[in-house]
C-alpha cells in the first residue's frame, strides 16, 4: 500500500522494504519497513497521545528515546499536525502496522 510519512510527506510503498542508513543501531544489511509508528505524547491542553508515522529519515530527525512527544513533533515541521495525527490508544499502543493510519490526510 503507498501512504505517506506524516513528518516529510514522502510516498512509501509500504510492501517495499529498505535498507536504513540513518542510524548505526537499526541493522544495515537486512532491508526493513519503509515506515515506523511511533507513540507521541501529547503538551497540548485538551489534546490526548498520539501515533506518528514516519520515514526512517524523519524517525532519526526525531531522536527518538522511548517515545516523542508533540513538541519534538512539531520541531520537524510535519505535514500533518499534532492534531490531526489518528488517536493513541490503550489498544493502539504498540501495534505497528502503519496501514492502520493509511487514512490520515
Ligand atoms: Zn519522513
Ligand atoms: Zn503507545
């Protein structure tokens, strides 16, 4: 499925694995998904978690520690914004099939 990142707004296939040459720790010589969800905390009054999609160039941008929050969002100057990024659940947290956001504008 072709969606976009929600940092950059790059087109990935998501079936269309790559290799990462953003960062030393993620393995090099295995190809991995194009796009990562991550968990995003909300700094915004009246504003819950979040879920971001990402490309693995806007996943190093964001230096990311166990998750990031609305702030470190908007430093990358996003597509989408922190509002209108889909919800984080108790559900959601933790699954990581991006087609799940496909729908996100
Ligand atoms: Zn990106
Ligand atoms: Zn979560």
């Amino acid at each position: 499925m072709e969606m976009k990142c929600f940092g950059c707004g790059c087109l990935k296939d998501t079936e269309s694995l790559e290799y990462n040459t953003q960062n030393d720790d993620l393995v090099k010589d295995v190809p991995i998904e194009p796009l990562f969800v991550l968990c995003a905390e909300s700094r915004i009054e009246g504003v819950g978690w979040k879920h971001v999609v990402v490309c693995h160039a806007c996943f190093a941008a964001l230096e990311l520690d166990m998750w990031i929050s609305s702030d470190c969002w908007k430093s990358i100057n996003p597509v989408v914004n922190f509002r209108d990024l889909p919800e984080h659940t108790e559900d959601s947290c933790g699954k990581d099939n991006p087609e799940e956001y496909a729908h996100i504008k």
